[in-house]
C-alpha cells in the first residue's frame, strides 16, 4: 500500500537499505541491460582504467537507491521521478547502503520530495557513489 501522505513528515528519515554488491550481481546486470563494458567484465580493463577491478555500474547503483526508495514508499508505481548524481565507483565487495530523507511536500499535488543518496565505507571513510540528488513520490 503507497504511504499515505498525512503519515509523512519532511525531515523523516527513509530506512537505510544495505547491499554487498558480487561479481555475479555485476554480471546479472550487464547481461540484462546489455552494458558488457570491460570496465564491469574485466579486472585488466578495469585495472588498466585505474580502478583496483571490475565496477558495478552507475545504473545498477541507482538501481538499489530506487528499491529503498519504493520500500519506504510501498508501491512502485508511486516514485515519479529521480534525479541522481554519480559521485564515486562501486568495487565488487563492498556494501552500498541506500538512503534518504523527506525534503518538503506539496499537499496540492500530494506528493514528496525526498533528498537521497547511496554510501560506501571505504577504509575507515564514508564515500557518495550517489549524492546530492532527489526522488519525488506520489504519496495516497
């Protein structure tokens, strides 16, 4: 059921959302969206490229950043729009956590504005694969 928009307050907090980003997610997305770039393939292109292996790609990142999206909002028709910037890679291994928090609502259209993002931890520092952008969800 899509949150109802009375049960929704700027400033609320989306639930973080955490994921191990594999090998195999890497190659289950490329293979479904057709990107076989090497830098997602092939640790020497990727090496050679100046990254320590293969990268998740950017889409596959905003990919999780719209699941928690849609979790908090409860139905996935009710995201209308996002808008991301892609701030940092995304290395095999690594735990990417999904987040946000609402940014104002519109009671007129009945809808929310949420400020979202994507983080890593990456020896012992906080790195933004994506930050600084913005999801609006149509709420009931």
């Amino acid at each position: 059921m899509t949150r109802r928009f009375e049960d929704v307050s700027p400033g609320e907090e989306l639930p973080a959302l955490d994921r191990l980003v594999t090998r195999e997610d890497i190659k289950a997305y490329a293979d479904a969206s057709g990107d076989q770039n090497p830098l997602h393939q092939d640790d020497e292109a990727a090496r050679a490229a100046g990254f320590p292996g293969i990268i998740a790609h950017g889409m596959f990142t905003l990919g999780h950043l719209t699941s928690c999206v849609v979790a908090w909002a409860g139905d996935a028709a009710a995201l209308a729009r996002v808008r991301a910037q892609f701030r940092a890679p995304v290395f095999v291994g690594e735990t990417i956590v999904a987040g946000g928090r609402v940014k104002s609502l519109d009671p007129e259209r009945r809808t929310a504005t949420l400020d979202v993002w994507v983080t890593v931890e990456r020896e012992g520092t906080v790195e933004w694969p994506i930050r600084r952008s913005e999801a609006e969800v149509r709420l009931a």
